[in-house]
C-alpha cells in the first residue's frame, strides 16, 4: 500500500480509519468535568475540558490547561473524569485532594499563556483509572516514525457541541481532529509556539471547540505492515 492510498484511506470516513487512530491516542485522554454538590446547585455537572493522563518521573498527573483547572475549582467541588466507555459511571476526585504544578498562569494573555497546568492524582484513584485508562510516560525519549509512513497531527479532545447533556448526567465522545501538517512557529520568552489550523476536509469536524480546551497535541505516525497486511498505528 502506498502513503497515498494511506492518505486517502485515512480521510474515508467508511473506512474507520480516522476512529482506529483517534482511540490510539484516546486512550490516554479524559473528559474532565465541574462537579458540585446536588443539592446546592441546578445544574451540578458541567463539561470543562479535556485532559491527557501522563508521568513524569513515575508520578502520575493530569496534564490539561490551566484555564480548565481554574473552571473546574470554580464551578464544582470535585472533579469528575470520564474513564469507561460505553457504560454509565461516575469517578470523581475533590478538588481539595488535587495538587496542581506549572507556569504562572495569567487569565489576561489569552493569546500568548503560557496556559498549563499538570494536576498531580491522588495515590488512592490510581487503580481505577489505571484499570481503564493508560498514562503516557513523558520521562521516555521516543524516536520518529517508520521512513515510509503518513506522518499526521491530531488534537484529541472533548467537544461539548457534541455532547449530551443534562443537569446530572453526560454523555461525552471523546475526538480526535487532525491538523494541517505545516504549523505556524513562534517564540515567545522562553516557550516556543506552534500554530495550527484544524484541515477541515476531514469529516465529523464541529462548528465550536469547546470543550476540548486541554487536549493533547499528537504526532501519529501511519504505516503499511507487510507482516499483518494491515495499516498500523505508533
């Protein structure tokens, strides 16, 4: 098969492609949401962002953006993740238990940021969330793809445009939106910036992102296995 049959087979949408690369990374990644106490609040969960499960010297946080953390501390009193699929669930964590690291966040620079946040899980949610969900270890060095390969970027996040939502109960769908392959580069102090537009000629693509503030920014790499005969994923 050759990287333009990938290509194209990539941007079918009966092919099931797109879905297969997007759980790749999906599988690291959760819906987070404001929880507050039901019987103060009318509408007690609220879709906030998204989050990338990962470690970091063998401690396991939450990578997501700062501005999501701040919503979640103040709309609700918890934080409720989303880690099965397809069965109804609830995890939640008090907001009280999380430790929050990263750069000093400024609602002002909206533009610029930086905007980050790594919000270390509490030793005892560990299980529960290692039993459906994997981390991705930022500790390890990665080398690049195969030599012939679909190189492609995706963000995964949570849009709320295509949520279901009720004042107690959610039903979310976690998606990958791929990018153009060549970003805008910046630098700005001591963070460089990369600028990406969303290539709308994937299909499934919404009319608002909200709701996947905090997702991860992927590099997947697309191959032909001579050996299971298959397209596969790293």
């Amino acid at each position: 098969m050759t990287l333009d049959e990938i290509e194209a087979t990539l941007r079918d949408e009966k092919s099931g492609l797109k879905e297969i690369t997007g759980r790749t990374a999906g599988n690291f990644t959760v819906a987070m949401l404001a929880v507050a106490d039901s019987a103060l609040s009318d509408h007690p969960l609220r879709l906030v962002g998204t989050g990338t499960l990962v470690t970091v010297n063998d401690v396991h946080y939450i990578l997501t953006a700062a501005h999501v953390w701040n919503k979640v501390q103040q709309r609700g009193s918890m934080l409720g993740l989303t880690l099965a699929e397809g069965i109804d669930h609830e995890f939640l964590i008090p907001n009280e238990n999380i430790v929050a690291f990263g750069p000093e966040y400024n609602p002002a620079s909206i533009d610029w940021g930086p905007d980050l946040a790594f919000l270390r899980i509490p030793t005892d949610r560990l299980g529960t969330i290692k039993s459906h969900r994997n981390f991705y270890n930022l500790s390890l060095e990665r080398p690049g793809g195969p030599l012939d390969c679909v190189k492609t970027n995706a963000v995964i996040g949570t849009p709320g445009e295509l949520a279901e939502h009720w004042p107690r109960y959610a039903v979310l769908q976690v998606t990958a939106f791929f990018l153009e392959t060549n970003p805008r580069r910046s630098t700005r102090g001591q963070f460089d910036y990369l600028e990406y537009t969303v290539d709308l000629n994937f299909p499934g693509v919404p009319s608002n992102f909200g709701g996947v503030s905090g997702g991860g920014l992927w590099e997947l790499f697309l191959y032909f296995c001579e050996k299971t005969q298959k397209i596969e994923i790293i």
